[in-house]
C-alpha cells in the first residue's frame, strides 16, 4: 500500500477532481438523476460531504464520532438518509463549497493522526491510509454515477492503486453481502495499470484475476457489469468472486446491467 502521505495527495486530488465534474454545471443539471436509482447528481455530491465529514470527525474528535454512531446504531440506513437530505438541502454551489471544504478537512484530519495510531470507525478501527483508501473508493464510484448521468469520461491515473490495495483488503465484502463463506487462502490481482505497469498484490501460486485495474476498479465498486469488463480468473473461487465482487460493506445493491454503458464504451 502507498504510504500515509501518498494516499492523502490522491485523496486530495480525487477530491478536486470529482468537484471539477460538477462546478459548472447550472441548477437543472444539478438535479440529473444518475445510474444508482433515486439518486440525483446533487445526492451524490451530499452523500461524499457526509463520508468526508464523518471520516474528519473520526480522525479529529474520536468521542464526537463515537456519539454519532452510538445514536445512529438502531438505524444507520436511516442516519444516512436523515445526512443526505441535510446536505443536499443546500442550493449547489453552497453544497459544492461544503463539499470541497469537509473533504479538505479529512485530508488534514488523517494526516494529524499520531504515527501508528489508528482511527475509530463503523464496525473497526482503521490505520489513517486504509481509512483514506476507503475514501478514495468511495469518490471513484459516485464520480463515475455522476460522470455517467453527465455523459462524461473520466481519465483513468494512476491513483487508482490505492482501490487495488484496499479491494485486496476487502476481498470478503462480497461472500458476506451474499451470506457466503469465503475462502481461507487469499487471492492475487494481477492488472495493468493506465501506464502500462503491471500491479501485483497477494502471494504468487494463488487464484489470480488479471486484466486492467481501471475495469478491476469498476467491478468492485460495481459500476460496471462484469461482462463489459475485460477481467479474467484462473481457479473456481477466484470465478465465483468476479461475480460478487464489491469493495464496501453491506448489500451488494442493484448493480449495473449487461451493456448499460455500451454507447459510452463506444
């Protein structure tokens, strides 16, 4: 994995990027509805402010974190909607401006974190970087709904080796979103970065799924279908896993369709 200092550069970066797909775009536009059903634009950009401000207030305040998700833990679904109705109350350009201030606000957080202490979280505490990779995810999937719902292409960097790196730490996400018992050995991803460079992560021997990461990193934030990807595996349970693949906890959701995105792969 990158270290602290190289995650939280990306981070940043991903951050103002996402904020560049949406600051010109008027109020209508705001209101576009996106891929991920019942989800505008507007909600997106509410739903990362909501990510940064939590992981801000973990990093900075541990018992204001831990207050919030104490309150939040008969119903945390609905904590989260009750956030993202909170923050896209506000007109857009003040929900951008809050959006690009909390997330600047994590960045400085987790980079305050003493060196080998680790940050409160939902269900585990998480080293600074991991945290930050989560974020990283987090800003490369609701981009691409946003990017998607725009009829915009996003530019694959090499940033996204830090969603390698922690798809390979939550390879198990996807057995416990579908009630299966995942495998004891540990898989290894083989893919080719935007550069050309090959990626490699877990122990050699081991079932490999290799292909390009930017594909890796639309599977397992399941913004694209696995057949539109150019991903393959070699052994069964490796198979079965490009199936189910996802990098966050909780229901696997809808998912995208077979040739969703045909026109825009075009």
């Amino acid at each position: 994995m990158n270290s602290l200092n190289d995650v939280l550069k990306h981070l940043a970066a991903d951050i103002e990027e996402v904020a560049a797909l949406v600051e010109n775009l008027d109020d209508a536009a705001w209101r576009t509805e996106t891929p991920a059903p019942g989800w505008s634009v507007a909600d997106q950009i509410a739903h990362l402010t909501f990510v940064f401000n939590l992981a801000r207030t973990a990093a900075a305040d541990p018992q204001a974190f831990q207050a919030i998700t104490t309150a939040a833990a008969g119903n945390f679904d609905g904590a989260v909607n009750a956030a993202l109705q909170q923050f896209n109350s506000f007109p857009p350009k003040e929900l951008l401006a809050r959006f690009r201030a909390l997330g600047t606000a994590s960045v400085d957080a987790l980079a305050a974190v003493p060196e080998g202490q680790v940050v409160p979280w939902l269900v585990n505490p998480l080293p600074p970087a991991v945290l930050a990779c989560a974020g990283i995810m987090e800003l490369f999937g609701h981009g691409q709904d946003i990017a998607d719902a725009l009829g915009t292409r996003r530019q694959p960097t090499e940033r996204l080796r830090n969603i390698v790196d922690f798809a390979w730490l939550t390879r198990d996400f996807g057995y416990q979103s579908h009630g299966l018992t995942p495998p004891a050995e540990p898989f290894r991803f083989e893919l080719t970065a935007p550069s050309g460079e090959i990626w490699t992560v877990g122990p050699e021997g081991a079932e490999t799924i290799t292909g390009p990461a930017h594909d890796f990193c639309l599977l397992v934030t399941r913004r694209r279908h696995r057949d539109d990807l150019a991903l393959t595996a070699t052994g069964e349970r490796a198979e079965e896993w490009l199936n189910i693949a996802q990098a966050y906890r909780g229901p696997a959701g809808e998912g995208r369709t077979p040739g969703q995105f045909a026109d825009a792969a075009r």
